[in-house]
C-alpha cells in the first residue's frame, strides 16, 4: 500500500510538488507498472498460443527477474520507460478481447521478449532470447534504439523472429541475428550509431546546476498512446532544432522558477516529437499509461516550449495522484466549460486542465517581470487572460457537487493561490483585453454547445409577438451537448491577441483584414469604438442570423457601451436569444435582435439571466 503524507499532498494542491513528492509518486507509479507486467504475463500464459512461434513467456519473466535482481537500476530503467506502460496496457487490452489490431497478436504478446532484452542489454548480462521482429525488418529496443537487420534477399514486409545474444561483461557485446542469418553487432557504447544501429535521439540542456536529459523517442512501436498521431523519426536537423529550443526553454525555466524546473527535470525523461507546428499553438499531450512522457509538437518558439513543458508537467503530477487518491465523481449527464476548449468537459478533464493552467498561470507570473520587450506584453496578457479564466473554473468545480472531500480541499488550496494572485496589477488595459477574450470564448461555446428548452422559446417568442414586454415568463437552463452547431472562428479574439503576442502583424492584418476573415465591427471592437460595433454587428445578425460570432460580438459591443441588459443576455445566454429570433423569423415577425435582447436580460419579475451560471446540463 502507498501512502502520500499530507504535506506531499498540499504541496500538489498548490501547484508544486519536491523531490520527495515526485519520489513517492514515481514509486507508485513502479507498483503500478509491476501490476500491469503481472497481469500481462497471466493473461498470456493462460493462453499460450497468443505468443505464436516465440517461446513461452515465461523465459522472457525469468530473463527479466535475474536482470532486476543483477541490476536492479537496468532493470527500473526499462520497466518505467514510458512506452512500456503504453504496451502493457494495449495488449492487455487485446488479450482480454476489448481491442483489435491488424497486427499479429503474437508480435504484441511477444514484446514482453523485448521488454526482457532490452533490460538485458542495459544491464550487460549473459542472455539468449528470442523476440519478434515486425515488419521492415527493424527491431526496436525500448529506451535504447533500433536495431535494422540486412535484407539479404529475405522477405522482410512480414514479420519474424529474430534471435539476441548477448555475452555479457563487456565480452563482445550483443549480436542481433535473423532466422536467415543475417546479423547486426550493437556497439560497445549504445549511444553510437553504426550501420545497423541507431540510438535513441537525446537532448540536454543545463542551466544554474540544473540539468535537462530527454529521450525523443520518435521510433518505439508504442511511443505513441493517441490513435491518428505517430512519432516523427528525428533527423539531423529537427533534433537540432529541439536541441536549441529546449536549451532556450530550459534557461527561461531555471532563471524564473527554478524550484520547477528541477522537479519538471525529474518527472519528464522522454518526449514523443510529432510533426513541428506552422502556426498557432503546438499540441501536446500526456496519458497515465505513459509516467514521465508527453506527446508534443516542437513549438515555433522557445517560450512556447517552456510553457508546454509546464502544461505536461502538471498533467503527469495529477495523473500519479489520481491514481493514489480519488478527487472527483462525475454526475451522469453533467458537462462543464472549460476555456481552453470548445467542447464542454466533464468534471475529470476539467480538474485535469485546471491543474495544468494552475501551472501555467504560474509560470506566466513569474516570467512576465523578468522579461522584456514583446515577451514581456505577451507574457502579461497570458497571466491575465488564464488566472482569471482559471479561477472561474475553480468556482464551477467547486459548486459542481462532484468534488470528494479530498478533492474539494485540493481545489480549494488551488483556488487560494489563484486569489492571492488575482491580488497582483496588471495594466488596465491588458485586463480589459483578457475579459473581452474570455467572455468571447464563453459566449461561442454557450452558441455552439447549448441548446435551449422549446418550453421557453416559443413563450418568449409568444411574449414579443404579441407586445407583452412588461413581463417574461421563466426559463430555464440550457441543455448542454458538444458540437450542437459547426465550430467558427472568433477573429476579433485574434486580433486582440496580436495586439499582445504579435503587434507587427496586427498592423499588417488591420491592412488587409480579408487574410483573417475580419469585418469592420470585428475592427471596431479592437478600438474600443463600441458604437460602430454594435451598429455593424446589429447588421451582420440582421443579414445572417444562422451565424454564431456576430450574435457574440453584438453582446461584446453592448457591454462595451453599458447596455448591461442586452450583453447579460448575449453573453449570458446567447443560445436563447438567437432561437427566440429564429422563431420569429420564422412566424413572419420581425424583431431587432439587440432589443429583443436588452428585453430578456432586463429587469423583470422574474430573475434576470445571469452572465455565468456556474455548471450547464
């Protein structure tokens, strides 16, 4: 049994976590791992056929239990290599009948030989195993590299057996060799390629005492744990281009916050390079399957790296948590917002990106005094625009009900820091700017996921129609279902985001505004001209009322000028305003959206709608 002290606990809750913390989190992690192994080998010797031509899978237990017992750190090395946990669950999986593949069971099953090997050959003992070889003719080692035997006129499209020899002791190294007998010698030092070898690609950064190893593991068969988004194999030039960006990254960590930086440096050994990004934000991503590893996109710049560094650095901490502590139980049917996404979340993924924005949140804290220049602008927009959003998702996690004991007092210390940072100023004018982004954000996603009752539209609509403006009758909330309409792109939100992250293209952009799909009220709005905002955006939802973002950018433009009534109804229940409207249109009524919506955000006998109910169903 693992136990976590509650002072391990509270330093999670903040953010943080010490060598001590990431200690005991990786040791539990271990005995996960060693779970999995076990369950992996019952599965498979409960139905020997699985393995197919290899030989039992107990071979491959016994190699592995003299390697831990040898060489115990040989032995961690591979069992806690990422991937490991990635294949361990994947045949799991396959063997118990809920997954499939077009890849023979028995090269998956037979992994389990390769695991072995490869604890073998990091350990330098005597050994003779045989593994399976897929297709192509190239055998991966895990955490170490790729072995690739000569074709020498054998077909090497299907896969095979392969035979590893290993004399141990440093008594002439490992001989890899085909069953038609073609053989590849590892070097002495496995960090050398050679014609048939090819290391793991590395890069290290080291900076204020601090050190930085990654593996780039771009060529292991189960590296990847999200289906559609393979490793790119590295060359040169790209591991160069990682090289240099992770050294840049690693110096802008250490110098603002080095106490994170040496326990991100302990928690990520490996990363998993996709294709590099052309443009926006890279996409990156981790799995508790895979302990010390993210998926990622190599960023166009060295402060992004950083960031999603940080951002994976939080998921891995919450994900060994999670599988210590239980912290939320999701009501069945209960969806929530979460800014960072335009699907609505339930109560598990919104605890996982508020924690990685807590992070986030942090690192922008502390980066934006120590820069300058246009790193600094962007870096305060960042801090402002996520500590307030983050904070909104705190309060709807906390009023969600779905929160344990424990999971409410981790909120509740992560909601404790927010505060206290809500606390530090910023320019008025970065602040206005990150409100204006994320009630554009807010009021999107409320169009696109939220589907109002036909219970309140048609008595709204009835209510209009008829001239009874004195009164509203009640409604309630909105039914909440992702991807209720097609997504649409929010120009004016990137705008605003270039005045902070890019200004020089934002003056290109206001030169051409057709490269990025903006209207004249889309460039009102980014003047703070409110009125001919208002005006043009009455227009563009007059003309195409089927269209979600001027619906948002009249409430944006109303909350500019003070019209309270009709933003809290744009922006508070934009889904509700816009089905009234249709349904007018559609009885041959005409109305003027932004009255109809200053009439159901006004004041009535009833309660007014509310800019941020906490939850939606």
């Amino acid at each position: 049994m693992h136990r976590l002290p509650l002072e391990c606990f509270a330093q999670l809750s903040t953010g943080g976590g010490d060598s001590e913390t990431l200690a005991l989190l990786r040791h539990a992690q271990k005995s996960k791992r060693f779970v999995l192994i076990r369950m992996v080998l019952e599965a498979i010797a409960a139905d020997p056929a699985a393995m197919g031509p290899l030989p039992s899978v107990h071979a491959a237990w016994k190699l592995l239990s003299r390697v831990q017992y040898e060489n115990p750190g040989a032995f961690d090395r591979v069992l806690m290599h990422p991937s490991t946990g990635v294949w361990a669950a994947h045949v799991l999986r396959r063997l118990r009948g809920v997954r499939t593949s077009d890849v023979p069971l028995w090269t998956e099953a037979g992994y389990f030989h390769t695991l072995a090997a490869a604890a073998a050959v990091r350990a330098d003992v005597e050994f003779h195993i045989q593994v399976p070889v897929p297709g192509g003719g190239a055998l991966h080692l895990p955490s170490l590299g790729t072995a690739r035997l000569p074709r020498t006129g054998a077909d090497t499209t299907r896969p095979y057996v392969a035979t590893l020899r290993g004399t141990g002791r440093g008594a002439g190294g490992v001989a890899v060799v085909s069953s038609w007998g073609a053989c590849v010698l590892l070097p002495e030092s496995l960090e050398s390629p050679t014609d048939g070898w090819r290391p793991l690609p590395r890069v290290e950064a080291v900076q204020g005492g601090h050190c930085l190893r990654l593996v780039l593991d771009d060529t292991d068969p189960y590296a990847s744990f999200v289906a559609g988004r393979e490793p790119v194999p590295q060359t040169t030039q790209s591991r160069n281009r990682w090289q240099a960006l992770t050294e840049q990254a690693w110096e802008t960590l250490v110098r603002s916050q080095p106490g994170t930086a040496g326990a991100l440096a302990e928690a990520i050994r490996s990363l998993v390079p996709l294709e590099a990004v052309m443009s926006g934000e890279p996409y990156s991503v981790t799995s508790p399957e895979s302990f010390g590893s993210a998926m990622m996109q190599l960023p166009l710049d060295a402060t992004t790296l950083a960031v999603s560094l940080v951002h994976e650095f939080q998921h891995i901490k919450l994900g060994a948590l999670l599988d210590m502590v239980t912290l939320s139980r999701e009501a069945e049917g209960a969806l929530h917002y979460a800014p960072w996404r335009l699907d609505p979340r339930p109560v598990s993924g919104l605890l996982q990106g508020a924690y990685a924005y807590l992070g986030i949140v942090d690192f922008w804290r502390r980066f934006h005094p120590t820069a300058s220049g246009q790193d600094a602008l962007r870096a305060r927009f960042a801090y402002a625009l996520w500590r307030r959003s983050t904070l909104a998702v705190l309060d709807d996690l906390l009023a969600s009900g779905e929160l344990t004991e424990l999971g409410t007092l981790f909120v509740t210390t992560m909601r404790e820091s927010l505060v206290r940072w809500h606390q530090e100023e910023l320019p008025a004018r970065v602040e206005a700017d990150a409100a204006l982004v994320a009630a554009d954000h807010l009021g999107m996603w409320r169009l696109r996921n939220g589907r109002p009752s036909r219970s309140d539209v048609g008595p709204l609509a009835e209510c209009w129609k008829h001239g009874v403006r004195t009164r509203r009758p009640e409604v309630g909330g909105p039914v909440v279902r992702a991807d209720v309409l097609p997504r649409e792109k929010a120009v004016r939100s990137e705008l605003v985001r270039l005045r902070w992250e890019d200004p020089q293209r934002l003056v290109w952009s206001r030169r051409h505004p057709d490269s990025l799909g903006a209207t004249s009220a889309d460039i009102a709005l980014l003047d703070g001209d409110f009125d001919t905002a208002l005006r043009d955006y009455r227009r563009q939802v007059m003309a195409r009322p089927e269209e979600s973002s001027p619906w948002i950018g009249l409430g944006l433009a109303a909350e500019g000028r003070g019209d309270t009534s009709a933003a809290a109804a744009l922006l508070g229940r934009p889904e509700l305003v816009r089905a009234v409207y249709l349904l007018l249109a559609d009885q041959g009524t005409s109305a003027d959206p932004f009255a109809l919506a200053g009439w159901i955000g006004g004041p009535h006998p009833q309660e007014a709608v509310t800019m941020s109910p906490p939850r939606l169903r």
